[in-house]
C-alpha cells in the first residue's frame, strides 16, 4: 500500500480519521535522506517508521526524490523540491522555511536524521520554539562531507567541525549507534546527553541462500565464479574505486571471479569492466547478498554499517 503522502502543492492527508482523534504525541521526523533513494538512513527509517507509528503519529519531513514511496501507512510525509546544491551523490532539498516552522509548531517532538538543509534549519526552529529535541548521529558528518568532496576537503572539514557543535548542542539528547562516538563527539565540544541505540537487522530476513547456485543464476551471475560484492551508495566517500583497483589485481590471477556492485550507476565507468557487473538502487537487497560469496565495505566513514551486519546475517565473510 502506498503511504499518505503530501507536497508542497498538495493538502495535508491526515493518517488519522477525525471522527477518531488521536490521543498520540505528533513526532516530527526531519531528514535530508529518505526514500525512494536508498541509503543507510532512508534504511534505518523505512524499518524503524512502522513501530513508531504504533506510539506517536509521525510526520516526515524530507527531500522529494524521483519515484514512489511505498511501506509507511499511517505515516504524514511533506516532501520538499529538489534543489540544484549538491555535495557528492546528494542533491538536497529546497526548504521552505514557513512549511517547516509550521510543522515542528505542530509537533510534540521533533527527530532530526541528518545535517542538510531539513535537519539543520529543523534543529534551529525546535530549538528555538521549545521543542523536545532529539538527533540520532548517523556519521561522523565533518568526515562525511569533506570526503565527498573534490576539493577543497580541508577547508570543509573545518567549517563543519565548528557548525556541528552549534547544531547539536541545540539537541536534549543525541543517539548514537556505538560507544565509540562519545569521545568523537565530545571531542568537538558537543555536550548534550548520549543515548547509544546498537542497529541491528532482521535475520529471518536477512538470511544465507537456500542455493548459492541458484541465487547466482537468478541474478545472471556465472555459478562457476567467486562474486565479491557491495552494497550501498556509489559516493566518493564509498571509495569504490579501491575497490576497483583490488578487484582488478584479483581478477588478473583468478579470472573466476566477478565484481558485484549493486545500488547506483556509475558516472564514468571504470576502465575495464570484464567481470564486473553493475546494478542500480533495489527495493530488496537480500537477493544480492545471497549471490555474493565475499562482501567488502571500502568506506572511508561508517559508524555502524548496516551492509555489513545485513551481509554478516546472510552468511557472507565480510
């Protein structure tokens, strides 16, 4: 079923009939990644959205990327326009300013995923009107951007360095995904509260194949060869390229072997492709992963990385 959704143009769809009103807290989701792109965060939200909506009527803000949303019933999502700025793979949104105001004015808690424009400008409003403030700290951000970047990293990294500290010490709490972004964080004079949430990921989901054959042959994949594969974004900051590099001193002495890259198109592709295989963004990665024998994350800027407990999961060495 596709989920209530609401533009700028369109009039707000209640989730909630209003001959039955809602005894919930409104939770404001503010995010600058969200579906149908598919990355880490538009991941986390698309499995953690359904629980909360079983406490809290839930209303996202983020971008209006190309294509549908489906999986979040009972869910109010205001999609923003997308601008022309752009920091590596991510387009981000043009933000109005009122629309946004008027939404954490409404809410009773606002959640911010991400630093972009949705998330910082929602991070200044809620404090500024009150609002109970949370942040989940997906990445470590000044790292994040400056690597997506071709130039100018340095002085990027210092810029963010000291906006980060102004926007999360807005927040009452800050999580995080492990314990050893505490010192990061406090490192750069960011005091709020520290609630660390571990990830996880569904095992009766995420599971080995049946058949290794099998999954090789639905996917097109020769049987006979060793499929390295990864999953997610094809960012600069992925590092996809050593990837590449390896793969083809790889190939060179084991030409039973076959690149799986799988969520993006690659711009310029690399100089030879004989036995790499390229695969845009999916709705369901689990077939991807069962066709991999090895998975390798080359990313210069996880946290906790959800390909990697998802490809664990699925029996793969990673």
């Amino acid at each position: 079923m596709e989920s209530d959704v609401k533009t700028e143009e369109q009039p707000v769809i209640q989730a909630v009939p209003s001959s039955l009103p809602s005894k919930k807290k409104t939770l404001l989701i503010a995010t600058d990644c969200f579906l149908p792109r598919w990355d880490g965060v538009a991941r986390f939200l698309h499995e953690v959205v359904p629980h909360l909506t079983k406490h809290f009527d839930v209303v996202i803000a983020a971008p209006r990327f190309p294509g549908t949303i489906t999986g979040f019933e009972n869910t109010t999502i205001i999609r923003f326009p997308i601008g022309k700025t752009r920091i590596g793979d991510i387009n981000f949104a043009k933000v109005k300013r009122s629309t946004l105001i008027k939404l954490i004015r409404n809410s009773d808690i606002v959640w911010t995923q991400t630093i972009g424009p949705i998330g910082a400008l929602s991070m200044y409003y809620a404090k500024k009107q009150g609002k109970p403030l949370v942040s989940f700290v997906h990445s470590v951000e000044w790292f994040l951007f400056s690597k997506c970047l071709k130039r100018f990293k340095r002085i990027v990294e210092l810029t963010i360095r000291k906006t980060i500290p102004f926007l999360y010490n807005r927040c009452d709490v800050a999580i995080i995904p492990f314990d050893g972004m505490i010192p990061i964080l406090e490192e750069q004079g960011i005091t709020p509260k520290k609630e660390i949430v571990y990830l996880g990921v569904d095992a009766n989901r995420f599971r080995p194949a049946d058949s290794k054959i099998m999954a090789k042959e639905r996917l097109g994949l020769n049987t006979n060869d060793i499929v390295v594969g990864y999953l997610g974004r094809f960012g600069r900051e992925k590092d996809i390229g050593t990837l590449y590099e390896a793969f083809r001193k790889l190939h060179q002495d084991k030409p039973n072997t076959t690149l799986l890259l799988v969520g993006g198109k690659l711009d310029k592709p690399f100089e030879y492709m004989e036995g790499i295989k390229v695969v845009d963004s999916v709705d369901n990665p689990v077939p991807y992963y069962q066709a991999m024998d090895i998975y390798v994350l080359p990313s210069l800027t996880e946290t906790t990385s959800l390909t990697t407990m998802e490809a664990m999961s699925c029996g793969l060495p990673v």
